[in-house]
C-alpha cells in the first residue's frame, strides 16, 4: 500500500482510502439491506401514498394540496437514503477502532487529509446514489401512475438539497467519529446532528407547502456553507497521533471549572484590571464579528420592512386616538413605571440572550443571530405599517423604541459578537490545545463579554425602557 500511496500522489490517496472503505460497504448485507429497502419499497410506498393523498383532496375540491404533497414526498424519499450516510460515517474511525482495524491504516504514509478526505467520500457515494435512485424511482412511478412529471428547477433542488443534507450529516458524523472513542458515544451524540437536520426537513415541508420554493436555494447555500465549515473543522482538529492516543471519554468536571476560571479571569488581580483586560483581550478581536452582526441586525430590520409591503396589517390597528387613560392603564398593567416592571424585562432579555448563546455555541453562531434578529424584523414590520397607515413612523418609533434601544441594541450586537465567536472556535485553530478546551477558552470570552457588558447595558435598557420610554411615549402621542 506505501507503494501505491507514493504513485498516486494527494488526491490518489484519497480515493485509495475511499475505495477500500467503498469495497467492504458492499460486502456488508447490514449496509446494503436496508439502502436497498429505502431505495426500492420506499419510493413504491410514496407513489402509492401519493395516489391515495390526490384522490382525496381531488375529492373534496382542493387539488392545490396534492400539488404541494408530491414534491415533500419527492424531498422525504431522497432524505430517507441519505439517513444511512449518518450510520457509515460515524463507523469510519470510531468503529475501525472498536474492530482495532485502524492501526494499519494510521501507520501508512497517507497525509491526514487524504485519510480524513477518503473516508468522507466513502461515507457519501453509497447513500447519496442511493437516495438519487430513490428519487427517479419515484419520479417514474408518478409519470406511470397519475401522469405528473417534477419541473426541472423543482427536481434540481431536490437534488441538491438532498446532496448538501448528505454533505451536512456526513461531515459532522465523521467529525464526532474523529473525536470518540466508541461506537456507542459516537451514536449518542448524533443525536446533535439528526435532530437539527430533521427539523430542517420540516421547515422545507411547510416551505413547499406554502409554495415558496425560491426559499430553498436559500437553504442550499446555508447546507453548503455549513458542510465547508465542517470539513474545515474536522480537517484540522483530526490527528492520527490523538486517534491512536486516546483511550476513554472522561468527564472532569473539576478540570472544566478550572479551565473556565483560568480563562474568565485571565490573569486580572482584580475587578479593575479584570475590565481593563476586557476591553483589551476581548473586546478588541471582536470587531469584524460586531461589524457582522450589525450589519444582520440591519438586514433584518430591511427584511421586516420589506415584508410589511408584502403582507400589511389592517390600517385600524394603528389607530391612535385612544384616550390617555387607557394607555396609562395598560401601562400600570404591564408593571411599566414600576420596579417590578424592570425585573420582568430585563430577565427576558437576559432569558433571550442565553438562549441565543445556546442555539449558536453548536451552530457557528446561526442560530443565535437568527434569533437575536426576530425582534428587528418585527420593528422593521411594525415602522412599515405605521409608515402604510400615514403615521409618523420615524417619530413613533423614536418615541417608543430609541430611548431604552440607544442601550439594548449594543447590548444585542456585543452579545452576538461573543455568540459568533464561541460558535466558530471549533473552525479555527487551536494553538496546541485540544478541542474541548479550545471550546471552553471560547465560552469564557462569551461569558467575559456578557457579564461584563451585555448585562449591564440590558439592565440599563430595561430601566430606560420601563420609567424613560413610557413618559417620552406619553408626552409625544397625548403633548403631556
């Protein structure tokens, strides 16, 4: 095998690795069983699912359903295929190693990345076909049967998103199959992977289901992206010195708290020097991700604006004229001007925080600038319709939302700043350390840069927006 790794050069190497992993994949009746059942009996079953869904809706008149069904079966019989992709990849070194059949292989002159790169493409080829002929085969059976044939852009995205959700779970899988010891463990946590691929599954159903098949190339691009940053992450952190090293997955909690420590206080002597590291350390990397969120934060008060044009409330709702009284009563009602008002703000925005943080530490940051997002699309939406409805919305909207937001909207593009930043440590280099400490360093930044600033500025926000706002509110809708 040395031999023919030296003649083949890089990408030789890596087709070698492939083929010898593609080789005992079609060997194995465990592999091969149930991509032939997904292949064969599960389109048949969409077909005959198909039939019964049309002659129902036709008979009670709504054909537009049973439109919309044939392409999410269309969809769900290339996903079903590419499920086994996930079951392969995660054998690829976790179980290699459980069979002690991955010494032989680590000790050839194969580079790291045509070893990583070779079993990637082995986890893909026998799914991705699979689900591909799954999907002719169902194209057919519907041409046969009902007489419908899929437009060819329709059929393209198909098949790219079925390719890119393929690209997505292989990636990840042989990453966690990198970086565990067993089978067992890699399994449990492909729970990561699945689950977020599955809802993704059923965002794109309700996106076909409304029609709005534009969307999907969206999509497609966000799968590739995120199959880059996979790749990328699983290239560098792989080493076949670690492989071959590490015998057991063990959970210090003891070295985890040191390790958060020694990284949250950064050698500071004190609140003082602590803050002045804070901005020096911290704060000053983070720019380029501030500059990023911003400019997502701005985009998604333009996407809220722009969907006001599209789907506009009802002009009576911005109504005005209600009497003082009854905007104080609200007011009073929802604890504003009150010190119980301001603990019940600041703990949802505190509550969003977290959980943006959440979302975007096992995303690389998506989710949680998605989520930090929503409530400047609902603005741009809200001054959309107020601009629609004749009002001032430059001078409601300043009146309503610019006191306590001059606060709360650096505070989100901090907070989404450290978000990225954790979410990304696992793509970028790690120094010499391992991966489980490099994504701790980047939890203490996150931590450093929220408490630090992030709670101040929204516990300040939450007092402007509740004994500030209402009074400025009240002064320039009612002069008093």
């Amino acid at each position: 095998m040395t031999a023919e790794v030296s003649r083949r050069g890089a990408t030789g190497g890596a087709w070698l690795v492939a083929r010898r992993e593609i080789q005992d994949q079609s060997r194995d009746w465990r592999i091969l069983a149930p991509i032939l059942l997904l292949t064969l009996f599960f389109p048949l079953l969409m077909n005959f699912t198909a039939r019964l869904a049309i002659d129902f809706v036709n008979r009670y008149g709504a054909p537009l359903i049973g439109d919309r069904l044939i392409p999410f079966l269309l969809m769900v019989v290339g996903f079903f295929p590419i499920s086994i992709s996930l079951v392969i990849a995660l054998e690829t070194f976790a179980g290699e190693r459980e069979r002690l059949s991955i010494e032989p292989l680590l000790v050839t002159p194969l580079t790291n990345l045509q070893l990583y790169t070779g079993k990637m493409i082995a986890s893909l080829v026998a799914p991705v076909l699979a689900a591909y002929l799954g999907i002719f085969v169902y194209t057919a059976g519907l041409v046969l049967r009902i007489g419908w044939r899929p437009p060819p852009v329709l059929m393209g995205q198909v098949l790219l998103l079925t390719t890119a959700q393929a690209l997505v779970m292989v990636s990840g899988a042989v990453v966690i199959s990198s970086l565990t010891t067993s089978v067992r463990a890699a399994n449990l946590l492909a729970s990561f992977i699945i689950i977020p691929v599955a809802q993704l599954v059923i965002l794109e159903s309700l996106i076909m289901f409304w029609g709005r098949y534009e969307v999907l190339w969206l999509i497609v691009v966000g799968l590739l992206v995120t199959a880059v940053l996979l790749l990328r992450m699983g290239i560098h952190l792989f080493s076949r010195e670690e492989l071959l090293g590490r015998e057991l997955d063990i959970l210090s909690l003891r070295w985890i708290g040191k390790t958060l420590r020694k990284h949250f206080v950064a050698g500071a002597r004190g609140w003082a020097d602590w803050y002045g590291g804070l901005f020096r350390r911290s704060l000053a990397p983070s720019w380029p991700a501030v500059l990023l969120v911003g400019v997502i934060l701005l985009a998604g008060f333009a996407v809220g604006v722009r969907l006001s044009a599209s789907w506009p409330l009802p002009g009576e709702l911005f109504n005005l004229a209600a009497s003082e009284e009854v905007v104080r009563a609200n007011l009073d009602a929802l604890g504003f001007l009150r010190p119980e008002g301001w603990a019940w703000v600041f703990s949802n925005n505190v509550r969003a925080i977290l959980l943006a943080s959440v979302l975007g530490a096992f995303t690389f940051g998506v989710l949680g600038l998605v989520l930090l997002s929503v409530p400047l699309v609902i603005l741009g939406y809200l001054a959309g319709n107020l601009a629609a409805a004749g009002a001032s919305a430059a001078t409601l909207m300043a009146a309503l939302v610019l006191p306590h937001a001059l606060f709360e909207i650096p505070a989100a593009i901090l907070a989404g700043a450290a978000i990225v930043r954790w979410g990304m440590v696992v793509v970028s280099p790690a120094g010499g350390r391992s991966l489980g400490e490099h994504w701790l360093k980047g939890m203490a930044e996150w931590a450093r840069l929220t408490i630090g600033l992030v709670l101040p500025l929204l516990a300040l926000a939450a007092l402007i927006e509740v004994f500030v706002t209402p009074v400025v509110a009240l002064q320039v809708l009612f002069g008093g």
